[in-house]
C-alpha cells in the first residue's frame, strides 16, 4: 500500500528542500502540489511548486469541498487539494504531503 508522509513544520523550516530530496533519492515519492494564493517567486512554477491562485478562486474551491485541509499563514491562503493527492495514491505511489 502507499504511504502517505504528511511533513509539518513553521514557514522556512525546510519541508520542500526535504520533500524534494527524497522524490530525488526514490522515484516512487510524489509530491502533492498545494494551492495558495501568494505570488510565484522567481524560481517557481505554476502547476510545479504551487498552483497560484487568487482568493476568489481559493474561496470557490474551498467552498466546493477541494481540499483535504487549508490555512491562512501570513495573510495568505493555503490547501492540499483532494484531486492532487488522490491521483498519487490512484497512481500507487508515496505522497508526500
């Protein structure tokens, strides 16, 4: 069965250089792409890091049951979307989340 590592930590602790090192190290690791509404940094991709979405269309996916679980950090929004997760567990892959 697939796993499924949920990594939590403050802002800036380091869970995506983690993530990242481990989908790297085994390719049967997936990470979950969360939605939020803060803007891209420079080096990010849309789709890859994050999807980048503005409050309203936040509002209308929470509002429709999208996300497994969401928060506001630092004035911004943020959730683990439903169809994210599921198409890596459908997939037999470890999510990590």
């Amino acid at each position: 069965k697939p796993l499924m590592i949920i990594l939590s930590s403050p802002s800036g602790a380091g869970k995506t250089t983690l993530s990242k090192k481990i989908q790297q190290s085994d390719n049967s690791f997936k990470i979950s792409v969360s939605h939020t509404t803060r803007k891209a940094r420079p080096n990010e991709v849309d789709g890859v890091d994050y999807h980048f979405v503005d409050q309203q269309r936040f509002k209308e996916l929470l509002n429709n049951n999208s996300f497994y679980e969401h928060s506001i950090i630092f004035g911004n929004y943020y959730g683990t979307s439903k169809s994210s997760v599921d198409e890596i567990v459908k997939k037999k892959l470890q999510c990590i989340i």
